[in-house]
C-alpha cells in the first residue's frame, strides 16, 4: 500500500507540475506561449506519461474524482479510497508549491496577479462562466472522462492503449472547458494551487470537489449497468469451463518406470 500511495503522490505531483506549471510559465508569452491548445496537451501528456510510469504500480488514478468513480464502478476498493485521495492532495499541493518557487525567479512575478492556474467560476472563470455554467462543466466532463476510463481499462479493450485514449480525452476536455472554470475535473489538481493562492480560489474550491466526484460517481454507476451483460457472459463462460473439468475423466497420471523390489 505504502508503495501505491507513494506512485499517486509522484503521478499528482506530475500532473499538476506539468499542467499547471505549463499554464503558469510557458502559455503567457505574447509570440511563443503555448495558449489554450498547449496547455490542453500538457494535461493530457501528463496523465499518458504516469499511466504507462507508474500505472502497474497503483492504477494512476491522479484524481479524487477518479478514485470514486472507480469505486463506484466495483473497480476499487472503498477502503483504499481515502488514503489514495490525501496521497493525490499532497502531490498536488507539492506540484502548485514547486511552480510558485520557479515563478517567483522571474523579476516581477506577482503571485496575485498571474496565479497559480487556478479553478474558478463568475469573476474567477477565465471567461466569466456563471456557478451554473461551471458546475455542468465540471460534472459532465468528468463523467464522461470517467466512461473513458473504465471504457479503456476494461479486460475486453485492447491492451495497452490505455493511457492514449486517457490522455486524448483529457486533452479534449481542456480544449472544451478551460475558458469556463479553467478545467478541472480533479479535485486533488485544484486544491493544490488553490491552497497556496488562497482567497477566492479556496472560496469556490466546494464546487471542484462536489461536481466532478458527482460526475464520477454517476459515471461509475453508469459504467456498471452498461458492463453488466458482458459480465454475466463472462461469468457464465467461467461456470461452463468448470463444469467441463468436473465432467470430464481425470486425467491420466504420466507413466514411470517401475520401482526395483
């Protein structure tokens, strides 16, 4: 356990460094920042890079809002759900710390003024999205982020191509969603940033809790019906293979050479 939680503290940390940290130092300068499109990219390289480093080790799950829908789906362990979240906030919260100690290195930064990427909605929506507004955000997005997910991971999705689809659809979410809350759908990934710029990014931070971990729950649910056919399919091949070996002969124990008196 102690190693899983390690592996999402890193992979958190590496989001929110990669994420974030693109928005705050590379997507500002007037002719060669990164933009909107850039930072959308990071994200989702963020989460295709960690699933294929640390994926075998805890599931690179990266994301509260994750973890639930998980666990709402029967892919994870509700006792494991709370240690994998504070593992998540700590790497965030070093990741938000770390680009503050780089930005602070450039003569001018005003921590106030140019932020720390944070989440928000109404005057702190990048384009003045209404509570409304980034609430439906929020929890569709992550739901849909979670479909993905489980879609991907499933035993009958081809292997190994995972963490593509993941990063892909991050990637499209940011493209969609960062001019209303500046993208969420991660708890962990907000409060991070949002703990170190405090005031209004710590006021609003509820909604980037409540809203994608709804998202994800529903998603979980959602998930579990849809699978539930090839589930029972699955189990019924199982029960057949079984009754198979109890309905046929043993097999014969291999011939040896026979023992001198």
């Amino acid at each position: 356990m102690s190693r899983k939680l390690v592996a999402e503290c890193i992979g958190t940390f590496w989001l929110v460094l990669g994420g974030c940290g693109s928005a705050v130092l590379a997507a500002g300068f007037p002719d060669l920042g990164i933009g909107f499109v850039g930072v959308a990219l990071a994200f989702g390289l963020t989460v295709l890079t960690m699933a294929y480093a640390i994926g075998h080790v805890s599931g690179c799950h990266l994301n509260p809002a994750v973890t639930c829908g998980l666990v709402a789906a029967g892919r994870f362990r509700a006792a494991e759900a709370v240690p994998y979240i504070l593992a998540q906030v700590i790497g965030a919260t070093i990741g938000a710390l770390l680009i503050w100690a780089i930005a602070s290195g450039q003569p001018g930064f005003d921590l106030a003024a140019k932020g720390l990427a944070t989440n928000g909605y109404g005057a702190a929506s990048p384009g003045q999205f209404n509570l409304t507004a980034g609430f439906l955000t929020e929890a569709v997005l992550t739901a849909l982020f979670l479909l993905v997910i489980l879609g991907s991971t499933a035993v009958a999705a081809p292997p190994g191509f995972a963490p593509i689809a993941i990063g892909l659809c991050l990637t499209l979410i940011h493209l969609i969603s960062i001019p209303v809350t500046n993208t969420s759908v991660n708890p962990a990934r907000s409060t991070g940033p949002a703990i170190v710029m405090g005031g209004i990014a710590l006021q609003q931070l509820w909604l980037f809790w409540v809203a994608p971990i709804i998202g994800a729950v529903c998603a979980g649910l959602l998930h579990r019906w849809l699978s539930a056919e090839a589930e029972e399919d699955d189990f019924d091949l199982v029960n057949a293979v079984e009754a198979a070996k109890l309905a046929s002969p043993e097999p014969l124990a291999p011939m040896t050479a026979r023992e001198p008196r």
